[in-house]
C-alpha cells in the first residue's frame, strides 16, 4: 500500500524565489524568468518593494513584508527561499529564521566558496548593479571580504537606468550587455589579480556567457548559487545502492 503524504498547498516546486516589484523585462536567464530554471519555481513578488527601494535605501522598513512573504511560500510548498536581488543578503539571518528551511537570498554567499577554489595569490572580483550603493553591512552579512574589488554599472548607459531607476519598461539588451562587460573589463584591469568574478546582481545571468569569454575567468551568480541549491533539495537518484553494488560486482 502506498500512502501519500499532505500537508503542503502545492506539489513539485521545492524552491521559493521572492521577488521586487518591478515591470522591466525579464529575459531568459534573469532569474524571474520562470523558464531560466530547469526546475519548477515558486515567485511571490514583495509589494513596495522597488528596485530603488531596496538598491539604494537599503530596504528601509521591508524586513516585515519579506518574511511574510517567505513564510507565505513555505506554507505554499517551499523548501527553501531565496530573493530576487543580491542586496537582500542584509535580512539573510532574519528570513532564515523566520522561515527555518534553508535560505540563499544574494549570490555574494559565494564569494568565500569560490575564493576558496583558487590559486594562491588570486582573489575573486564582484560586479553588481551600483557599487556605491553595496555597503560593509551588505558583504558582511553575506560573508564577503570588505576589501574584496567591487565594480558597478551605475555610470553605464542601460543596465543601471532600466533596472534601478526605473526609467522606462523596455531595455536595449546589447547596450546592458555593454555595460556589464565594460564593468568586468575595468575591474580586471584595476585588479589583476583576480581570478574568478561573482556576479551579485539576479539580472545579471543572461551576461554570464558573454563575459566569461570576454575576460576569460570563471563566473558565478544566482543561477549557479539556486542550481547548487536546488541540487540539495532534490539530490539525483541514481537508483537503490544494492543495485549498484550488484552490477559493479561487489
């Protein structure tokens, strides 16, 4: 007999993503893009929480609404939860306690894996929407170094105007494409000694590709931060290990 267990309002998506509140596109590989993931997802977009809001004040007085909204999709089916923008790492310890299942909310959590896999001497880079906005407190609760190279595409030509200032629905994508990659070029230049980049910014994935040619170094960002995480949640089966034992003569 063979029983099936409740208890949760949806079946099949394991991962929570909460979201800003924001029009601009979201092409494939931006991480609210729901066919970017070759998993199911769940979204729950945060109201009032504007790109602006969060980027450049610090996410004033949204903690509360965050962790409504994270325990809104846990009660949905969630496993675990992670946010929609890589400042968020500030309410890291706060929605991982609220919630109590697993929680990745920025891709700079990354920064000491990925430094911990390169040569002596070689450091790892970060590029994120606004530099200036990315203060001690955000690497810090995220566990990144303070001195760590940081480059911004807040003087660019799309990426930071569409996205942060919300100027405009529609967005050029080569000229974003331009300014995360002159971001890239300007901190190796600045810095090199770096020896693999972190993207902190959850629109940034479409870019990943490009600028790994580009610069020739490994880059990483949400979608290599939530495809580790959700390789946890649903670890591949490869079949009972009896069986494998049995074909490998053991």
């Amino acid at each position: 007999m063979t029983i099936a267990k409740g208890g949760k309002a949806i079946y099949g998506a394991s991962l929570g993503i909460l979201m800003l509140e924001a029009k601009f596109p979201r092409i494939p590989g931006d991480m609210g893009n729901a066919g970017t993931w070759p998993f199911p997802v769940l979204y729950r977009v945060v109201k009032g929480a504007s790109p602006e809001r969060v980027v450049l004040n610090q996410a004033a007085g949204l903690l509360p609404d965050f962790l409504d909204a994270a325990a809104d999709l846990v009660s949905q089916g969630a496993e675990a939860i992670t946010t929609n923008c890589g400042f968020l790492a500030l309410f890291q310890q706060e929605i991982a306690a609220h919630v109590r299942v697993p929680v990745a909310t920025s891709s700079l959590i990354q920064v000491p894996w990925v430094q911990a896999t390169l040569p002596p001497g070689k450091r790892v880079g970060v590029i994120t929407v606004s530099a200036g906005s990315l203060t001690p407190r955000h690497l810090e609760a995220a566990g990144v170094p303070l001195d760590t190279p940081i480059a911004g595409t807040e003087n660019g030509q799309e990426f930071f105007r569409v996205l942060i200032l919300g100027e405009g629905q529609d967005m050029d994508v080569g000229l974003a494409a331009r300014d995360i990659l002159n971001a890239g070029r300007a901190l190796v230049a600045a810095h090199p000694e770096i020896g693999a980049i972190v993207l902190e910014c959850t629109n940034m994935p479409p870019y990943a590709h490009a600028l790994r040619e580009a610069l020739g170094l490994p880059v990483f960002d949400i979608y290599s931060l939530i495809t580790w995480l959700h390789a946890g949640l649903r670890p591949r089966d490869f079949g009972p290990p009896a069986d494998r034992a049995t074909c490998l003569g053991s």
